[in-house]
C-alpha cells in the first residue's frame, strides 16, 4: 500500500477515540479524529476518507444520523458503526439503509480490522486509471466521481442527466478513460445536432448506392468506435423511428447499414446523456419506455455550477491559465472584487458559461491582473448574490461557513468580508459549528 488508506473516526469518548486510532494506526492507517458527528461533518468538507467508523449512541447528532447526513453527499463513502448498545432489530436496520458493517462493543481488534479490511477493498480506486480532467473539490461533484469510478469498471450502460454546460461529455470521456475499453476510441455524437436523414447513417453507416450522394460504402459511429465507447449526447432529441433502430443494437448487438441486407456484429459501450426529463418525455410519447430503461442500467447526475460554488476559484483559474496560453497573453489572475462578482454570478450557463466569460476577459484584458469592470462586461448581467448569512436558514449554516472557507482556502479575514461579519463574529459561529479553518488552508 503506497498511499495509507484515511479512516475518520467518531466518538464522544476521548479514550474510547485515542484508543481506537492507536490500533488503526499501528496497522499503517492515516487516522483522523473527532469528538462529535457535528465536527465529523466539519472534517469531511476538508478532507476526503476512504471510511467513516462512528459510535452510534452520542449527545446531539447520533451515529445514525450521522450517517444519513453523510450519504446524501458522500454515498460512495463506506460507514461502519460501533456501539455497545447494539441490538438486532438496529443491526438490521444499520444494514437496509446502507451502512457497511455494524460493529458492538467492548469489540476484538481482529474481528474490528477485519471489517475495516473489507470496507476498504471496496473503496479502493481502480487501478491503472487515467486521472479525470474534471477540476473540483466539491463534494457533489466528488460524489458523482466516486460512483463513476465504480461503474466505470462495468460494460453498464449510462445515463448522465445535468443542465446544458455542465461537464456530460467530458464526464463520459472520464468513464471511458477510466474504463478497461480506455485504449479504443471514445466517439461522441449531438443527436440533436444531426439532421434526422442523416442521423442514421452518421450512426449505422450505409453502403454504396443506398441513397443519393451514397458514392462509397460508410463505416458508421458504431463501427468506428468498435471495443471502445459510444457518447449519444442529448439523446432526448433522437427522432422517434431512429430510437427503435437504436434499441435494437442495445438488445442485439449488432447494428445494420443503411441499404444493408446483413447485419454486422458490434462491441461498443454506450453512454448517453441529455438536459431534458426523459419522464415528460416518455410522457408525451415523444421517447420510448423500453429504449429508456436500456440506457438508464445507471444514471449519474451532474449539479449545477450553483451548487458548486467551491469551484468556482479553481475552474476560473483553471481556464484563465489554459486560455492565456491560447492567446498568448500574460494575464495570470482575477482582482479581489473581480473573482468575488464570478463567485456570486447566478451561472445558468453553468461550466460552459464560466469558461466563455474567463475567455473574453482574457481576449480584452490589457494587465496580468483581471480587474472588476472587464468582469462585469463580460458577465452583461448583474451579479446575483449568495443568499447573505443573517437571510440565511439556521439549518445551512455550517455548509454556509464551509463553503466560504473553501472559497477563501482558510483565510477567515476574507470569508467574514464576504459574509459580512467581523472576525469575532465568526469566529463564534466557526466555533458553534466545531470547523477548524486550518482544515481548509491549500
């Protein structure tokens, strides 16, 4: 093991919770620790574990809620839970929600490292995998390349769903890569961009004399993209006739030229995307039910650039370096106030918005720093707000504070500026919520 596998482990009994990371760490671990679920969730906004091993029973938030908080953003996280009030009913229902192991108390280290063992062969990353090219440190986009790394490694179709300019392609692209098919080729088709007499042939291919214009016989995406991975982008678009032709290549592997007599045998993995709600369209009768649940084997969900906010520092200097090199300009950075407008723009354009204003900035920008002004020209809309700290709910308020620490990598001075409170202040609030700002310095 090259890299020490992390455990986060949580109890709100200090000796019970130094014990427990002596024994991990004698067996070569990175261990972290807290006393609380609260600083638990604190802790994992910062860093990333390969498992989370929590006391069930602890004043305020338990070890199962606990666990609730963390699958609906890290479900790819395994959970095992101690507890030396475990019963039967509770281990089975530990288990039916999704928790890995269900440990009780005073435990047998063997038994307890073996559990862990386990939890951890099931975390692991797959190996020999390229990186992925999306930049984030957001825990919903961290989240959805958790479970891409699992199903990479599957011949599973794949629905990603997301609004237009969020990351689909380049999400497939790092299923592919990730994938064992990551030496074939990896072709991408807009089915909304083709027209529909094309369409198929663009697909399927066609031989000589098929049609008009048909000179040569045509391979097809299907048959060029053979031992590799096809990408049906916005696939909500495809006509409805050529939906049935595409059913039948994902039940019978095979796809037919069109003014074929013959059908040609084809060994691709498909992966579609699209912006639409496939339901409404099923609906409506403008999708197929049964192409649907062919392409729907999983389905992975892209969050808007709003929900991400974290990225948007990283993304913008990102495309501010890649874009400078284009151009050939020396702008290196955004001002202050300049990257404060990006971080508080609404986005409906999302990623693909995002790097479009980081581009004209860097076309028109006559200084190494981007100042304000340029921002907002290149945004032509007035920013929109994050929802200010005194408007917002008590229930977000820890992912409030976290977020701006991300944003600012740690430095309270300017996370206090944007939430427009006084050091002091939030300090106060950092210490209610048991988030250290350390946690959160690059």
């Amino acid at each position: 093991m090259t890299t020490a596998s992390t455990i986060l482990i949580v109890d709100d009994d200090p000796t019970l919770l130094r014990l427990l990371g002596i024994l991990l760490r004698e067996e070569g671990y990175r261990v972290l620790s807290a006393g609380s679920a609260e600083q638990a969730l604190a802790l994992l906004a910062a860093e990333k574990p390969n498992l989370l091993l929590t006391d069930l029973r602890m004043g305020g938030m338990d070890g199962m809620a606990l666990f609730d908080a963390v699958r609906k953003t890290y479900p790819m996280l395994p959970v095992i839970i101690l507890t030396a009030h475990g019963t039967i009913p509770e281990a089975v229902e530990a288990t039916r929600r999704g928790v890995f192991g269900f440990i009780t108390k005073p435990y047998e280290a063997k038994a307890l490292l073996a559990e862990v063992g386990k939890a951890l062969a099931v975390d692991a990353p797959v190996p020999d995998c390229a990186e992925s090219q999306i930049v984030t440190r957001s825990p919903l986009m961290q989240a959805v390349l958790d479970e891409a790394r699992v199903v990479a490694a599957t011949d599973a179709s794949v629905l990603i769903l997301g609004d237009t300019g969020s990351g689909k392609e380049l999400l497939a692209q790092t299923l592919h890569d990730w994938s064992p098919r990551r030496d074939a080729d990896f072709v991408a088709v807009n089915c909304g961009a083709i027209p529909e007499q094309l369409l198929e042939s663009e697909l399927f291919g066609h031989v000589k004399g098929s049609f008009t214009g048909a000179t040569r016989d045509h391979r097809g995406l299907f048959q060029s993209a053979e031992g590799g991975t096809v990408f049906l982008d916005e696939i909500g678009d495809m006509p409805l006739p050529l939906q049935v032709k595409l059913l039948r290549v994902l039940q019978e592997r095979e796809v037919r030229p069109v003014g074929a007599t013959r059908s040609v045998p084809v060994d691709v993995r498909i992966i579609s995307a699209t912006h639409r709600d496939l339901d409404d369209e099923i609906a409506g009768g403008r999708f197929r039910e049964d192409l649907y649940y062919r392409l729907n084997v999983v389905n992975l969900s892209l969050p808007p650039l709003a929900e991400r906010r974290e990225d948007i520092p990283l993304l913008a200097q990102h495309f501010l370096a890649a874009l400078a090199e284009k151009y050939r300009k020396k702008v290196n950075g955004f001002a202050g106030d300049a990257l404060d407008t990006l971080l508080k723009a609404a986005w409906p354009g999302n990623v693909r918005q995002l790097f479009n204003v980081v581009e004209k900035c860097v076309a028109l920008s006559t200084t190494p720093i981007i100042p304000l002004s340029l921002v907002e020209r290149a945004l032509n809309r007035p920013g929109e707000d994050i929802t200010s700290f005194d408007d917002a709910r008590r229930a977000f308020e820890r992912d409030y504070l976290v977020q701006l620490l991300k944003m600012t990598a740690g430095n309270v001075t300017n996370a206090a500026r944007i939430a427009k409170r006084n050091r002091s202040d939030f300090y106060t609030l950092l210490n209610r919520h048991q988030i250290d700002p350390a946690l959160f310095k690059a």
